[in-house]
C-alpha cells in the first residue's frame, strides 16, 4: 500500500515523541515508525530541567510528568576523601519551573506516547523499521517493513529521531565527527532506595569514579567508571557488582537490583542537521557524556525549535528555507553542551592522583571566592540558548533622550523569554504562557499593543496563530481588561518579574517565537516595522508548498 503525510518520524524515542505531540498540536499529519515492539522499558536520562519542563508544558502534559520527577535536586561533588568540593543548587525560576529535577525516563517517554492519543492525524506504529528512502521535488518516500508486510509511505519531510547509531544519517552519508571515551561507565539501579537521601553526589574518586542519585519512586541509581579490560560482562558479574557497591551501602547483597547496563562516553556532532527534505534531531544528531544530565534535553531543545518550523512549511505559511535556521541555530548550543558534558567527565572519572590533587586545590579556591562559587552554585556555567543567527531581528540600542544609555543592558535577542507567574484575565495566578497561549506573541508592556500594529501585520500575525498582549502591573488588570480591544490577552504582573525584566532594557515591546525565544525587540512606536523584519526572516509566505 502507499500513503501520504506531512512528515514522517524515524524513532519512538523521547525526542520522536515530543516533536510528534508538538506537530500534533499544529495539526500536522505525522506518522511516527518505531522499529522495536514497544517503548525502551529502562532508564537512560535521569535528569529533566526547566526547560524541557517548559516544554511538556507547551504539549499539555506536564501534569503527567512531574508525578516522575524530585524537583530541585542539588548535587554535591566530592573527592575520593568524601570532602565536599562543590555544591550545585540553582533554586530560581526563571522559566516557570525547577532548573534541576531527577525524573524516571520510561514513565515521562510513556506519557508522550499517551499523549498523542489527542491527534487522530498522528500515528505511531511500533515494530515497522524504515528500510529504504527515494526522494523528488513531491516529496520522500520511505519503504517500511512491517508485521504485515512491507509499505511505502510518502511525506514532505522526514525526521530522523532514531539515536546514535540512526540509519537515517547514516542513509544520509553524513560523518558523525567526535570521540568515544576509552573508560565506559556502568549503570545499577535499586529499588527500595537504602540510603533514602534526596539528592546526587558525584564522587571524582581517583580509584573509582562514581555517582549516585536519588530518583523517584523510591528507586536509586549508583553509576561507576570502567577501566580498560572491565569488558560488558562485569554487569552481570555479582561479586564485581557488590565489590563496587560494599563502601556504599551496608549489605550489597541486599539489595534490588532491577537493572544494570555498560554506557560508552560518545561526544559527537553530525555533520549536517538538514540534507533536504531529511532532518536529524536528538542522539541521531549529536550524543554527548551523561554526566552533565543534557544529552535528553538537547534533544527536546531540538524538538521544541524544529516543531513549528516544519508545520509552518507544510502548511504553507513559511518556505522551505525557514527549515535551514533549525541548524543555524541549534548547531553551536549543542557544541557548547558537549564541551561542557566533556569538561564534567573528566571532573569525576579522572583517576590521575596528581591531577584530582589539582582539582581539589582548584576547588578550595573557588570556595573562597564568593562570586566564583555563587555561580557554580547557581548553575551559571550551563549554556544557554543565545541565537545570533536564524530567526532574530538584531536591535540597536535607542540614542532618544528619553531613554537613558544602557549599553549594559542584558541581551535580549536570540535568549529564552522567562516565564514568571501572572494573572490572566480572570485574575488567577497561571504561569505566563498558559496566560498568553504557546505560539507568536507580540508582548508590550503597559501599552495597548494595537495602537502600534498595522493591519496588516496584526492580520499575518493572526494566521501565524500569534497573538498581542498586554502587559501591566497587577493593580491595573481590571482597567487593562475593561479596555483591552478584542483579540488582545492582557497579564498581570503580580511577582514584578516582568516590570524588572523590561526595566532592565530600553525596548518595552518584545516579539517572542513559538519556542519561547525573543526574536526581536524594539520601541512600541517601532513594532509593525520590526514585526515586518520577523515575518521576512522567517520566510513568511502563506502560499502553498509541495508537502
């Protein structure tokens, strides 16, 4: 049989899953193959933070995430004498949710899955592996072996989401540049938690680096360096498993062990993550060391930007080339995770004496400077989305005498918007994006925003799904309200997060993509001319594209 759909995902994976629900939300028809018979039933990431939670939120299911999850969980490295070195503990929340948080990934993958019950136009079919692809100017088509046969099925596009060993890029001939560490790591987990604790430690012990995690459901993880010679075998090895274990626990023999699994160190990037009409997301683009916890949640970041991209063009909303910007901008971020990936393991796997002796000197220093350690503390080394190229108007800083010089001010352009807690126009208190809906959104703060949006800009607007919206000190929401014309969603801002956020810049409008990234920012007298400049770097079209 043959069949035609907008998009086609390769791999049932956590990533597959979440661009499936976010092209499920924008009505696009997508079939997900997954060549296992079902969901990967153990955990690989342990780690979700604020912003894949800002994520599931975006999809409607981070109620039926965080059941699986131990918000703000602290981790403590230390050296082979169990002395503190370093304490990690961001309390903020800057995008509405907890920066670190252990979570059970089987749980949060299954609830994906459940959630695309939602999209009559999205389907996952489990063991149908994709074999072969033929492309043209209509679109790709994939022959599929199924349990029934085999099928070919064409679509506009097709996204590899099938991990790091994808056939898709592999099909595509792309190099998958980078390292595979020679030391491996093993991964034991335990039910009936013996220790009970609710945090991580991550032990940089020269004779064994290990760490060990508090995750929910009662369930511990210990993970441990492998030298050279410790093959795949030592997993099922009880005595080499309880000799790892003894200076951890009192009784290892006593424990419920319900998995235990040998990891390779891989830090890679694909060469390209777009050939055409394929596209690479997650693992199958880029795999890194797990130390850092980001190797899931730059593949959710992947997912989250390319998601409204693709239903843009098949919708014909956008052209083709808004699709070249997925890579433009996510490429350098993932860099910058794996470096920092790199840079944690080697912390806590190096077994060189004379070099964790530096370390730990390193980090007596860093104790002592307050700032130093205040931003270890708070996770400030964790690089963030900071877009230069793709879908960002640059600003200029505004030289109108009413505005003083703040060439100090925070960048704007290109971050993540934050996500505080507002009212909405019912006076309760949500979470910002609840308030103003998920898509574009042209947000001004204690202005009326139409009286600065031509027509025709509010008209493009409105057929992207976006929306304008009124921001204002709580105290005004009534009159806000009572005055807003129709179509404008006004906030407000009941934490002084937002007032703070804008008094920090000279531009009082803000243009914020689908993505939660601020694309532009200017003066409101500026706004329809600079929403113009966004809707011509995003290719906005609104003319039919082969799909």
């Amino acid at each position: 049989m043959s069949d035609r759909k907008d998009v086609i995902i390769i791999g049932a994976g956590p990533v597959g899953l979440t661009l499936a629900n976010l092209l499920g939300q924008f009505g696009v028809s997508t079939v997900v193959f997954e060549a296992g018979n079902e969901l990967i039933d153990y955990p690989r990431a342990v780690g979700i933070d604020d912003e894949a939670l800002r994520t599931m939120q975006t999809i409607g299911l981070v109620d039926k995430v965080l059941p699986h999850t131990v918000p703000d969980q602290k981790i403590r490295i230390v050296n082979g004498d169990r002395k503190i070195l370093a304490e990690i503990n961001p309390t903020t929340r800057e995008f509405g949710w907890p920066r670190r948080n252990g979570f059970i990934q089987p749980l949060v993958d299954k609830a994906l899955l459940e959630g695309l019950a939602r999209y009559p136009h999205v389907e996952v079919r489990f063991g149908c592996r994709v074999e072969a692809f033929e492309s043209d100017s209509d679109g790709v088509t994939a022959t599929v072996s199924t349990p029934t046969g085999e099928e070919r099925v064409t679509a506009g596009y097709v996204v590899g989401c099938d991990g790091g060993r994808s056939l898709t890029r592999q099909h595509l001939g792309l190099k998958f540049d980078g390292e595979t560490r020679s030391t491996r790591g093993l991964v034991i987990d335990v039910a009936n938690d013996p220790i009970g604790t609710p945090h991580a430690v991550f032990g940089g012990d020269p004779s064994r680096g290990y760490a060990t995690l508090s995750l929910p459901h009662g369930i511990r993880r210990w993970e441990f360096t492998l030298f050279e010679g410790e093959t795949e075998e030592v997993a099922e090895d009880d005595e080499f498993v309880f000799s790892l274990l003894a200076p951890h626990v009192p009784d290892p023999a006593r424990l419920n062990i319900i998995r235990r699994r040998v990891y390779a160190h891989h830090a890679r990037v694909a060469e390209k993550f777009r050939v055409g009409r394929f596209l690479l997301a997650g693992d199958a683009a880029h795999v890194m060391p797990v130390v850092a916890g980001q190797g899931w949640n730059s593949g959710i970041r992947d997912a989250l930007n390319l998601g409204w991209k693709l239903a843009a063009v098949v919708q014909g909303k956008a052209s083709d080339r808004l699709l070249d910007s997925y890579e433009d901008e996510r490429r350098e971020h993932v860099k910058a995770m794996v470096a920092l990936s790199l840079n944690m393991a080697n912390l806590v796997t190096d077994h060189n004496k004379l070099r964790t002796a530096v370390r730990d000197m390193a980090a007596a220093v860093v104790d002592r400077l307050p700032r130093a350690r205040a931003r270890l503390n708070s996770q400030g080394y964790k690089p963030m989305p900071k877009y230069d190229h793709g879908i960002v108007v640059p600003s200029k800083l505004p030289t109108w005498k009413s505005l003083p010089d703040r060439e100090d001010a925070p960048r704007t352009v290109g971050t993540l918007f934050p996500q505080p807690t507002v009212r909405n126009e019912d006076g309760k208190s949500v979470l910002l994006d609840d308030a103003t809906g998920q898509g574009w959104r042209v947000v001004v703060w204690n202005n009326d925003p139409t009286a600065f949006v031509s027509e025709a800009a509010a008209d493009k607007l409105a057929r992207l799904g976006g929306v304008l919206v009124h921001a204002v000190p709580a105290t005004q929401l009534p009159w806000a309200k009572d005055a807003a014309a129709p179509g404008v969603r006004v906030v407000g801002d009941e934490s002084g997060v937002l007032k703070s956020w804008f008094d920090e810049r000279p531009f009082s409008a803000i243009i914020v993509r689908p993505d939660h990234v601020v694309a532009a920012e200017c003066l409101a007298q500026e706004l329809s001319d600079v929403l113009e400049k966004v809707f011509s770097v995003a290719t906005v079209t609104f003319e039919p594209q082969n799909a």
